[in-house]
C-alpha cells in the first residue's frame, strides 16, 4: 500500500509530511480525533443546560466541512494498481452523524430533532452563501484571484440539490435505523450497532450521491468511500460508546425508549387490535344496560335537584316582602330570575319612626350561589337598627359583614328611607345603576353611586344624600338586567328607551307601566329568557 500526500489542493498543490506514509496516517486520524473530542465536554454542558455551544459546534462541522471540500483537502491510498482518494470532507460529514445518534442516544428524539434542523439550515444557508460568493466575486476580488474562488465556491446545482436532499434524509434515517437495530439486537453491543447504523446510512449516502453525480467513476469511487469510511468509523464509534458508557454511568439511559420504535410497534398491532375488538364486543354486550342504569341514575339526581332548586325558590320568594307590608305604599313588582334562583334582591319596610326603608340589590353571578348571598344579606339587615342610622352607614355595615362570609361575591345596591311626612329621601347607593325618581311626564332625577360595590376588597366611605321631593313623585328603582337586555344585533334596551316609555305612560298607574315595559323588552329582545336577573319596582310616593 502507498501514501500519496495528506492534504491537496485540486491536485494542483500537495502538502508533504516529511514523505513518511506513518506520518500521513497519523496526522490524518489525529485531525479525526481533534474534531470528535469536543463532543464529550460539549455534551457535559448539554447535560448541565448549556445547550448552545454544542449546536454552535455542529454548525462549525458543516462549514468545516464545506471548505475543505470545496479546497480538496485529501489524501490517497494506492491498492495494487488502483488509487483511491480520501476527502477529509468527507470524515467531517461522517463525525456529524455521528454526533447525532449521540445526542439521540443521551437525551432522546426531541434534542436530537434540534440537531438535525440545525444540520438542515446550516445546508441551505451555505448554498446561499456559496452562490452570493460565487456571484460577488467580481465586486471584491480582481481577476487574477478568481481561480480559488471558482474551486471552492463554483455551484453546481444538481450535486448540490441531491446533496442536500440526500443529507436531510439521512439525518432523520440515522436515528430509525438505530433504534430500530437497538430494538432488534438487544444483545449486540452498543458500539456495534452504532458502527452498523452509521456504516449503512454512509454507504447508502455515498451510493446515491456517486450514482447521481459522478456515474462514471462510480465502483472506483464507491469502493473508496466504503474503505475510508469503514476506518473512520473504526475510529469514531468506540470513543462514543465510550463517552455513553460514562454518561449511563451518571444518568439512566434508556435505549429502549420507544421513541422511534416503530417496529415493535407494528408487531403488537395485531395483538393490540384483537384485544380491543373483543373489549368493544363486551363493551357493546354491556352498553345498553349500562345505559339504561346510567339513566335512572342521572332521571334521579335530576328529580332531586329539581326538587332542591324548587325549594330554593320558595325559600327565596318567602324572602321577599309580602305585598301588603306597607300602607302608605303600594309597589307594582317584576321579578324575573334568569336560572331558577335569583342573584336579584328588594326588600322594604315601616321603621317605628314612621318612615319607610326600601333596599334593592344585584349580587354578582347568578342561581344558588348568589342567592345564598342574598339570603346573608337579608339577615344582615334584618340585624340592623334604621332608626338609628344614616343610609351610608347601613351600606357600610352590610360591606363588612359581607366580607366576613365571602370573597367571591360582591353586590350592587340602594338603601332609601323615605320620609313621607316631610316628603324627603335619604339614599345611599353602593355602586349600582341609578335608580329614578319620576316627577313630571319626561323630568327624571337619577339616584347615582354615593360609594363603590358592596363587599369588595375596597374599603371606601359610603356617603349619603337627602332630598326633596314633590307630590305626586313615582319611584322607579330596577336592576340592570330590565336595561341590558339585548336583541338579535347585539343591542341593548338601555336608558334612553326605557325612560322614553316612563315618560309616554307617565299618566297610567304604576302597574300597567310596569307591565307594558315588560312588553316592549320583550318585544325589542324577541325573546321572553333573559340573560340577566331582572327586577322592577314602581311606586307613586305619598
């Protein structure tokens, strides 16, 4: 066997080690060792979540590899009468699949995917920059420098089209291949099934790139390939099995993951298949008495919980004034819950001193939750002293005691204590809609916000006010679901309509007003459901 010299310059320049053919073989692996070395530190650092530089280094490889191809760094061993060349290019392309069955065997498909797109983008990022060179040169380099330019960045498209195409496919083939053998010669070292994957996906890369590219030159070059690559795998291969074998040492590597594991897969799928048909056989024997008793099951619990929200509903309604609690005042209600409960609340009564105090709440949400805040607030009241109190005080106690049973639920309300004898109201109002005092046919005051919501996290004074009013004064006061009703456009009833029908029917008594308001919703929305709890109480104030 006779060495030519190491490294060569489209043969035009050969660089000569002293003429000792041991020198060249040692200097040539001795390259091969210094560029697979990095691996083992740089995958130490993957390990310890300093992914980068191993990405960047792999990066490096493909731009390696791309220059001394492109310069021809080779060497050539002589069999008998027939030479065959050696690319160091090609040694660099082969330490790159194997860095990938690397991060693949230490952290599974996911990493290895990254170094796979990595090895994609930085292929067609240099056949960008290989053609903008190419193209350029012009520009930068006069023409007597132009001869090294075309050697190295000349394109040529079709070897670079099944280059590439070739190169993807391999990335993505080396990994199945692998875990396929993994999976299949569970006894066979892992060195060796490393050498066998990687060996098989070089030779299969070197086939269709020769055969597409170079076919007349093909069994030369071919054999040339298998020889240089089956040595540089010789090589390569047991220092990675070696740097896997500290890394299981240290971490739990399952090499069975699975992950690619398509072969066993399909080889249970028959199995699988008959186990779930006889499963679904049972299961359908079973299906209609399961169904059948699922649905007593569920008719039961629903009858039960009817029945609790039917309670609940009376208990809520039981809640409410009874029409007849005032004799001086006399109010038209509407009182419509969304679900089967209410989060609505109205409340009035004579106090001793001969006024009158009305509360109209809206509690956030809605059904049983809501209403048993309600109810709280009903007791929280009921506990309360009006003939000793303002109407901001009675908001503030109600607040506080609020907060004590509950974070999840604020409420809106109005607390009025009227004064019929001097015709004067006392308001407070916790952050809810302005309710109406109504004098003439189109004349509105409204009651606005004295303070903020009732309960919140806020802690804020509630102020009161006090005022006048003239005989003959209708009290609307209203939640505001009767206003945000909205129709098939998205839009609302709102203030201005429901004003305009209070002024229109200022003449008629409070129960028509009520009811025809409740028509023209409803007329307006083209539905009687309402998305929101609704009340509505009139009243002409004596």
């Amino acid at each position: 066997m006779h060495l030519q010299g190491f490294y060569t310059l489209r043969g035009a320049h050969r660089l000569r080690l002293s003429g000792v053919d041991a020198v060249t073989l040692i200097v040539f692996f001795a390259t091969m060792v210094a560029v697979v070395l990095p691996i083992w530190p740089l995958q130490i650092l993957r390990g310890r979540g300093f992914r980068e530089p191993f990405l960047v280094y792999i990066a490096f490889l493909w731009f390696l590899s791309f220059f001394i191809g492109g310069l021809n760094f080779s060497t050539s061993i002589t069999l008998g009468e027939v030479a065959y060349k050696f690319r160091l290019s090609s040694g660099v392309y082969t330490v790159i699949f194997a860095a990938l069955l690397f991060v693949y065997i230490a952290e599974g498909i996911n990493e290895a995917r990254k170094v796979i797109m990595i090895s994609i983008g930085c292929q067609l990022l240099l056949i960008f920059t290989q053609v903008f060179l190419f193209n350029a040169k012009a520009l930068y380099l006069p023409a007597s420098d132009w001869a090294l330019t075309n050697q190295v960045l000349e394109p040529r498209v079709f070897n670079i089209a099944v280059s590439v195409m070739n190169t993807i496919f391999d990335l993505f083939l080396a990994v199945v291949l692998f875990q396929f053998l993994v999976n299949r010669l569970r006894v066979m070292p892992l060195w060796i099934n490393m050498f066998i994957a990687l060996w098989l996906i070089m030779m299969f890369d070197s086939i269709v790139y020769i055969g597409l590219t170079r076919p007349e030159a093909f069994s030369n070059n071919v054999t040339g390939h298998a020889i240089f690559k089956t040595g540089i795998l010789l090589l390569l291969v047991p220092m990675l099995a070696f740097f896997i074998r500290r890394f299981r040492r240290q971490e739990d590597l399952n090499l069975n993951r699975g992950s690619l594991d398509i072969f066993k897969k399909l080889e249970n799928l028959e199995k699988d298949l008959e186990r779930a048909h006889a499963e679904l056989k049972a299961y359908a024997q079973n299906l209609e008495h399961m169904v059948e008793d699922r649905t007593k099951e569920i008719k039961a619990k629903s009858e039960t919980m009817s029945r609790e929200l039917e309670l609940a509903t009376e208990v809520q309604q039981a809640m409410l004034p009874a029409s007849t609690a005032l004799d001086r005042l006399q109010f038209a209600t509407l009182y419509r819950p969304c679900h089967e409960v209410s989060g609505d609340l109205y409340d009035y009564a004579e106090l001793p001193d001969g006024r009158i105090f009305i509360f109209i709440a809206d509690i956030s949400g809605h059904g049983v939750p809501s209403a048993l805040v309600g109810a709280m607030c009903k007791m929280s009241l009921g506990s309360q002293d009006f003939t000793r109190t303002n109407a901001g005080d009675i908001l503030k106690k109600l607040s506080e005691a609020m907060k004590q049973v509950t974070t999840n639920h604020y409420l809106t309300g109005v607390v009025l204590l009227i004064d019929p004898k001097a015709r004067t109201i006392e308001f407070a109002n916790g952050g809810h809609i302005p309710c109406l005092l109504q004098s003439g046919k189109a004349s509105f005051l409204p009651l606005e916000a004295t303070g903020t919501v009732i309960g919140s996290f806020i802690s804020a004074p509630y102020d009161f006010k006090k005022i006048a009013y003239p005989a003959g004064t209708r009290l609307i006061l209203f939640t505001d679901g009767i206003v945000e009703q909205k129709n098939a456009a998205r839009e609302e009833f709102g203030m201005p309509r429901f004003e305009s029908v209070l002024a229109e029917l200022r003449n008629e008594n409070p129960a028509l007003v009520l009811s025809e308001v409740y028509r023209r919703v409803v007329e307006f929305s083209g539905t009687e459901k309402f998305s929101d709890d609704v009340t509505l109480l009139i009243s002409d104030l004596p």
